[in-house]
C-alpha cells in the first residue's frame, strides 16, 4: 500500500497525530470594481473606518498575548501597529482609490501585491519571511471592510492545524497548547512567527509543505513529524502504531527534561555549573529560562541586521538588547558582538569573498574596519547594560592589540554617553 508522505521544514521538534482542521483563507480580490468620482471620498472614509477597526484589532491582541504568552511574543503586534501607522502604506492605498476610481478592496489587493513581489525577489529567508507582516496587516483591513464580519467558530476539540499560511495574528489566536496537537502549512520558514510561537508552545510543526492544503480536507488523519520534517497523510494502523511509540518516547524525554531543568546544576562530585542558552531571537528568551537555562551564554547579534533590509538604527539595536536584558532578569546576558566577514555576508554590506574567511575581515577585525557601524552596536549595548546583567563579547580575536583597540572605542562611546547625560553599567 503506498503511503503519502511529504517532506518539508521542520521547525518546532516532536510528533503529532490527529485530524485536520482547514481555517477559512482569506483571498484578496483579483476583481477591479470601478466606483464613480463622487464616490471616492466614502470610499476614502470607508477604508480608514477599517484601518481604525484594524489598529482596535491589534492593540487587543497584543494586550491577550502579552498576559498569555509573554512580552517577548507580543512584540510583532507592535511592529504590525507600526506598519498600520506607516504614512506611505496609508497615502498609497488613498492615492490607488483616486487614481484608479476602485473600491478599497481593489486597494489592499493590488498593495498586497506589489508587496509580494517585492519580498519574494530578495534572497534572504528572513526577509522573506517578512512579507507575512505585512500581508497580515492588509488581510486585517480587508476582513474590517465589511462592518458586519462573519466570525470563525473557535475550534471545541483538539486538531491539527493546516493551511497555506498561518499570519502571525492567526498563529497567536489559534495556537493553542490543549487543542493544537500539530501545524503543517504550505509557506513558512525556520523564522516565521509561526515557527517561533510553535517552538515557544510546544507544538510540533513543519512548514514549506508547498501543496499539502490541496491533498486534505477537515477531518483528514495525519501525523506531523516536526523533528524529521514530513508529514504522513491517512497513514495506515501498523504506521500510527510505530509513530504512537516515537510519539510517547519524545514526551517521556521531554518530561524527564522537564523534571531536572529546575534542579541545581551540578556535577556528581557536587561542583555548581551555571547551564546557559544560545539563542538568535529576542523571542527565544521565555522557552530557554523555561528549560531552565540560568541566563544567555550567547545572543547572536547578526539577527538584527537580517531583520531589515536597511542598515539597523541604534535603536533598533537597543530594542532587542533591551528586551533580552528584560526578559532574563536577574539573569546574565553574554551578546556578541557583529561576526560577519568572509563567508557570513549581509544583503545590505558589499562584502567580498575571501580565499580563506575564517583569517580574513571577520569579527573583531570587520568591526575595527568598521568602526562606525561597532560604534552604534557598543552604544546601544552599553544603554541596554543598565539592566545590570549585560556583558559583552568580541569574536575572533587573535591578537592584544585588536583587544586594545575595541577598549579604546569602547572608551569612547562611554564618554560620549556621559556627555548624553545616558545611564548605562559603568
């Protein structure tokens, strides 16, 4: 008997088993419904009527987010205010109106659009990623168009969860730790929010499935291996059975995790270790003290500059900094400094390759190049320290005097933050 199996991203580890439930897609209109010149200023109204409905949406949810999840998963919803709030997002869907005599609908569809492509023509994931955002945005206003919404019945019984993709705002409402077992979706990526609240939940899951909405319908029994990547549709009792096992081997290793990860850490001749996470998100911080991580050994500071496609602000960095600072608390925080040269490129720096990258402008010797872009990271690590529990690591070092160096910029930047009248960790 052949058996159907998909493969794709695994994002979030362990094994689900169960039936699928298809949440009701939004799908913008490909149909240009033309309106009259009088009746572009109602249409004008009607479209920021839904935009202020939008922004009520929004705040709402990242208020419920933060109590059920924390700050740190919360934060996305302030960057959707942000992008709702965006002047040129606004003028250009009120200059499609009035340029193209077209209902609001048309707008958002055409808007939404022009986004897509946009993001899928740049090469890095992250940034792909991105375009969910902004998506997720648009579908708000194109749902509060219509006064009157036909709400969505929140699932009575426990499922798991298909679909093409799964927006942000969606993934916060209807992730749920009793209820979903499982997420297989067609689109995503290892750093979709998707990913991120199902890795911070627990909920196994498996992205870039391209097709798999097209080969189930509500009540389909599948299993999602989020560990391995693949999905298994209608698999046959002796295939459950076997993956029954793997499932309950994986929840009896996580609970026994779970039961050590507040124990004292220590070796059996009773010397005290300090257990630390290395993570690359902000969003990461609440699952690593949860797995009893006492603190962040590493925080990758490159995951800044893959968020954007402009160089990040001072403030952009102080923001994550701070968040991680925050969300560890009383617990030590180790960031590291930007490691990118040679083989580690970003889209937005001209960087050459390198016969050999490991001995070339890497690290420390990319930031002394460097020196304004290492100026702003140090400043705003510095502002993020006031917390107390902040510290600071250069990678790549290989002599004294690129140590003697970073001391004197660093120096510097202290300097200029007491002249600023900045508090920072002395």
């Amino acid at each position: 008997m052949d058996i159907t199996r998909l493969r794709g991203t695994g994002v979030s580890p362990g094994i689900a088993m169960g039936e699928v439930l298809l949440p009701r897609r939004v799908v913008f209109t490909s149909r240009k419904e033309l309106i009259a010149e009088s009746q572009v200023p109602d249409e004008l109204q009607r479209l920021h009527k839904a935009i202020e409905r939008t922004r009520d949406d929004l705040v709402k949810i990242k208020d419920s987010i933060r109590e059920k999840m924390g700050r740190e998963n919360a934060f996305i919803f302030e960057a959707h205010l942000l992008i709702l709030e965006d002047p040129s997002l606004v003028l250009g869907l009120e200059a499609i109106i009035r340029d193209d005599k077209a209902r609001a609908e048309w707008a958002l569809s055409k808007t939404n659009g022009r986004y897509e492509q946009l993001f899928e023509s740049l090469a890095d994931e992250y940034f792909r990623q991105r375009r969910s955002d902004v998506s997720d945005v648009l579908t708000r206003v194109y749902r509060n168009l219509e006064i009157r919404r036909e709400k969505e019945k929140a699932p009575q019984k426990q499922h798991v969860l298909v679909a093409h993709e799964l927006l942000p705002s969606e993934a916060a409402l209807r992730l749920s730790r009793e209820l979903t077992l499982g997420i297989a979706m067609d689109m995503g990526g290892q750093t979709s929010h998707t990913a991120i609240l199902a890795r911070s939940l627990g909920i196994p899951a498996v992205v870039g499935l391209r097709d798999i909405t097209r080969w189930v319908k509500d009540g389909d029994f599948i299993i999602v291996d989020g560990t391995d990547g693949e999905v298994i549709i209608d698999p046959p009792p002796a295939v459950r059975r076997e993956f029954q096992a793997k499932k309950e081997k994986y929840e009896n290793y996580g609970r026994e995790l779970q039961k050590t990860a507040k124990l004292k850490s220590e070796t059996l001749d009773r010397v005290r270790f300090v257990p630390q996470a290395n993570i690359e998100l902000p969003e990461e911080i609440s699952l690593a003290l949860s797995m009893g991580a006492e603190g962040v050994g590493l925080f990758r500071s490159e995951f800044i500059y893959l968020r954007r496609e402009s160089l990040p602000t001072e403030e952009d960095h102080f923001e994550a900094y701070s968040r991680i600072a925050r969300g560890a608390l009383p617990r030590p925080v180790t960031i590291r400094t930007l490691d990118i040269g040679g083989e580690k490129s970003l889209p937005q720096l001209n960087i050459e390759k390198e016969p050999n990258p490991a001995l070339g402008l890497r690290g420390v010797r990319f930031s002394l190049r460097n020196k304004d872009l290492f100026r702003i990271q140090l400043r705003a690590i510095l502002r993020a320290s006031v917390e107390k529990n902040v510290r600071v690591l250069v990678p790549m070092v290989t002599e004294v005097d690129e140590i003697v160096d970073v001391k004197g910029i660093l120096e510097d930047v202290k300097k200029e933050l007491r002249r600023k009248g900045e508090a920072f960790d002395e």
